[in-house]
C-alpha cells in the first residue's frame, strides 16, 4: 500500500511539472492596434457575377435563341432615336418661332408670353423618354445577346446526329433510335 502512495505521488508529481514546464506564458493583450478580426477574402463583382452565371443556360436547352429580345431591343432601340430626333426637331422649331416673333410676326406663336416654350417642353419630354426607352433597349440587347450565345454553345456541344441503343423487358425487343436535330 505504501508503494502504490508512494508511485501515485511520483506520477502525480510528474504530471504537475510537466504541465507547468508545458503550459504557455500568459499572453498580453495588445490594446493600441484594437481588435483583430479577420475576414475572408471577398471576390470582387465581376468574379461574383461570373460565378453566378456560370451553371445558367439562357437558351434553355437550346429552345431558346434570344430572337424575341434582340427584335423587341431594336424596335425600342429605334423608337428612343425617333424620339431623339423629333425632340432635336422641336428645339429647332422653338428657336424659330422665337425668332420670327422676335421678328414682328403675327402668328398666333407670338401670343403667348414666352413663344417657343411649348416647343422646349415638348423637347425635353422627348428626351426624357427616348433616355428611359434607350437604357430599356440596352437591357433587351444584351440579354438577348447572352441568350444568343448560350444557344450557339448548346448547338456546339450537342451532336446534331445521334444513334442511341434501346432495348424493352416488356416485349423482348431491341434496337437503334437514329435522331437527327437540325
């Protein structure tokens, strides 16, 4: 019994002096840098979008070609430069009317207190609108763009020409389905 008290006291010594030769040394808070943290690394916009976009088919499957978008992005394209025009158009007749009125005439322009406002008005409405149809244009444009370009990659990865084995349990039956895609 005594020799067992005696190897516990031993180990039990041991164990202490080995855990104060191997605890670590208190360690001091730097306070005049504030806290540390520490952040993951944030990927920029054009990688986070990348990535998002990555696994997307816009043609779905390749049903899609982005002809509807490209057509309506024209079309409204062309509508936002017609209303350009027309609205450079006003600001030229507005000019010209304050100058005939300024010139003595007697058309019914020249009657209003300020000639030519109308025309301003009409002009910058013009504008405004061509802005908002404009940047709607460049939206349809490029989605249909992308939609375009994912169409002509599932048209590259994808055979046009396919033989598929097929075989029934059913009806003990087999064969080749030839499948052309054009």
């Amino acid at each position: 019994m005594v020799v067992v008290r005696r190897a516990l006291s031993y180990t039990l010594g041991c164990l202490v002096g080995i855990a104060t030769v191997i605890a670590p040394a208190p360690v001091e808070a730097k306070r005049d840098k504030g806290p540390v943290q520490i952040t993951p690394d944030k990927p920029k916009g054009k990688d986070r979008r990348r990535a998002r976009r990555a696994d997307v088919d816009r043609s779905e499957a390749g049903t899609r070609r982005g002809v509807l978008e490209l057509t309506l992005g024209s079309v409204v394209g062309a509508t936002a430069g017609l209303l350009v025009g027309r609205g450079a158009w006003e600001i030229v007749q507005a000019r010209r009317i304050e100058e005939e009125c300024a010139m003595g005439s007697l058309a019914i322009e020249c009657s209003f207190a300020r000639p030519g406002r109308q025309g301003r008005i009409a002009a910058g409405l013009n504008f405004g609108f061509a802005g908002v149809l404009g940047l709607a244009s460049g939206f349809l444009l490029v989605r249909g763009i992308r939609i375009h370009r994912d169409w002509r990659e599932w048209q590259a990865r994808n055979a046009r020409l396919s033989v598929q084995p097929w075989a029934s349990t059913r009806r003990r039956s087999g064969g080749m389905s030839l499948r052309l895609r054009f």
